[in-house]
C-alpha cells in the first residue's frame, strides 16, 4: 500500500470555530501504534461538544472523529497479529494507564489518566490516523465502511448503557439519533418493548422510529402507553431527568448516557423514591467493544447513514446540531 507524504485533515483549531482543511504531514506510527488510512469516519455529538467548547481539556489544535473505519497502512515495532491492509476500527477510548485501580478492576473506562481519540489524540476527520494497536477492534465482515462507522460510539456507548438496565422488559430512548436508532433495533431484538421520545414536534423522528419497528413514538413532553423498567437519554438536556424519572416504574432506572448534558434541574424527590435509580455511563472499554461486536452475530443492525465528504465536515456537524439527520452522519475521505 503506497502512503502520501501529505494528507487532508479538517482541523478544529480554535473552541467555537469552524473545522479548517489543512495539508498535513500523514504520522509515522511509533512502537505499538498502526498507521490507518481512513475509509470512513462517524460524525458524534462528542464532536459537537468538544467543537463548542463543553469539553475543554483536550488538545488543540485537534483532528476530531472517533468512529473511525480503516485499514492498516504501516506498522509499528512490536506489533503482531495484524497485517497491511486488514480493516479495524477505532472507538472514543483511545488508551488507559494499565495500572490504576480502575483498570486493574476492568473499569478501564473511569482510568484517570485515560486518553480519548479525536480529543486527546487526533482522529479520524483525516485521510489517515494513528492509532494502538490494543484498543482498536476488528469489525464484522457484513458491515460496510459507512455503515460499520456508528457501531463505533453510537453502537457501543449504547449497549453499554443497555448492560446497566439488567433484564428491563418496557425500554425508553430519549433523543432518537444515531446511538437509539441503532439500540432500538438491539432491545426489539432480544424481544423488549420500545418507546421512542424525541423533541417534540419532530415528527420526522418519530416517523424513523416507527419505520424500524418500535412500540410507539412521541415528543418527549409525552408520556409512554405503559411504565418503563428503564429510560436511557441520549439527548445532552438535562430537563429530560425528571421527565424520564416520572416515566418509569417504582424499581426503575434512568441512565445518562451521554458524555456531556445541560444542568439537571431540581426536582422532587417523590419521583425518585421506589427504589428508581439515576445513573451515568462513561465511555467504554475493550470489553465492550468486543461483546458488542459478538452481539451483532446474534442481534444484527441496520445503521441508516447520511454520507459526507471529508471537505464537508463542517456541513455534517450543522445537520446533526440541527436535528435534520435520521441516523448518523459519516464522513467519506476522497479516494
């Protein structure tokens, strides 16, 4: 595989601003680490978040994007078990220190000194990527680039937030995008009831979600036919808390599961009594990816995809901040 010595990447360079197309040196892949050249790249509301600046920490200048599909380009010294060409993802989790209690317990996800890719190190909104070789996962063979992408933030951070509801029968997703349309499929899959919530008054949502098969769908100012056992909310608002609270059952849970959500405003703490639990995920870790990655043998997913290309980044983050996309937006690098 020829590699350039230049690559485009969309560089986000200043909190706020509009990603910026710049020619790039393409990196050189240091020990443990492959060199991808990137077919195919999710566009996350992380990206959203980390671009207006409700992320603050991470590196600037930086190339986001961490649904990141590729295939092997170089190799690092030390690597074994992969080879040129061969096709893996990369997902939000970039690194972990190895050594903390938190990893030490395979909660590699709540590591301190934890690295994420597309804000602590660059990602996949390029024509190609740096990655460790330990935290990139082999995709299934049925998916193609566009389409594997979701499954790589959108698909993982929600079954992990799935796994947190136990045996939960009636399931709500507040925020039918690109994480609940692909969850949606999964929960009618192991033969669990869906309610979808979305702004309200967006219809177009409501109507996606209908087309994949779930329960019943409406704005979230509306309340489900029946008690939920459990409600997720992918939306970043946090005036949906109560909202879900209230629409689950006595012994019920809400799980927050996004990386960033607006103040939670007071509510009453009879909403919250019956043993109902509130709670957040964080991130992922490789034993996520990799259960999830099984489960799609057994449960598989149709991601619907709205196609851009790498020039258009910033075009891609508009629709998703508008709410014009059904399903994920992925960017498509020129060939």
């Amino acid at each position: 595989m020829s590699i350039r010595t230049n690559m485009t990447a969309m560089l986000l360079e200043q909190r706020g601003g509009p990603l910026v197309k710049r020619q790039l040196p393409v990196p050189k892949p240091g020990p443990g680490e492959v060199l991808l050249k990137v077919l195919a790249c999710g566009v996350c509301r992380t990206d959203l978040h980390i671009v207006d600046g409700e992320l603050a920490q991470g590196k600037l200048p930086v190339i986001l994007g961490h649904e990141i599909v590729g295939s092997v380009a170089a190799l690092g010294n030390g690597i074994t078990g992969f080879k040129l060409g061969e096709r893996l993802g990369v997902p939000w989790l970039a690194g972990s220190c190895g050594q903390c209690a938190y990893c030490r317990s395979g909660r590699e996800n709540l590591c301190d000194q934890a690295k994420f890719t597309g804000y602590d190190r660059d990602g996949g909104y390029a024509e190609y990527t740096i990655a460790d070789h330990r935290y990139c996962l082999r995709l299934p063979q049925n998916y193609d680039d566009a389409h594997a992408a979701p499954l790589l933030c959108a698909g993982l951070i929600g079954y992990r937030a799935l796994r947190l509801t136990g045996e939960a029968s009636s399931i709500g997703l507040y925020g039918f995008g690109a994480a609940a349309h692909v969850l949606a499929q999964i929960c009618m899959g192991q033969g669990r009831r869906v309610y979808a919530f979305s702004r309200p008054g967006d219809t177009a949502s409501q109507d996606f979600a209908r087309e994949l098969g779930v329960r019943w769908a409406g704005g979230s100012d509306e309340k489900p036919p029946e008690p939920l056992d459990a409600a997720l909310i992918f939306a970043p608002v946090g005036a949906l808390v109560p909202t879900a609270l209230r629409a689950v059952a006595k012994g019920g849970c809400v799980v927050c599961a996004g990386i960033h959500m607006s103040d939670i405003p007071e509510f009453p703490y009879a909403i919250l009594w019956g043993e109902r639990v509130l709670r957040s995920v964080a991130n992922l870790t490789r034993a996520d990816g990799a259960n999830f990655m099984t489960a799609l043998a057994r449960w598989p997913v149709h991601t619907s995809v709205t196609t851009f290309t790498l020039a258009d980044a910033n075009e891609a983050l508009a629709a998703l901040r508008s709410g014009q996309l059904n399903g994920a937006a992925v960017l498509i690098p020129d060939a």
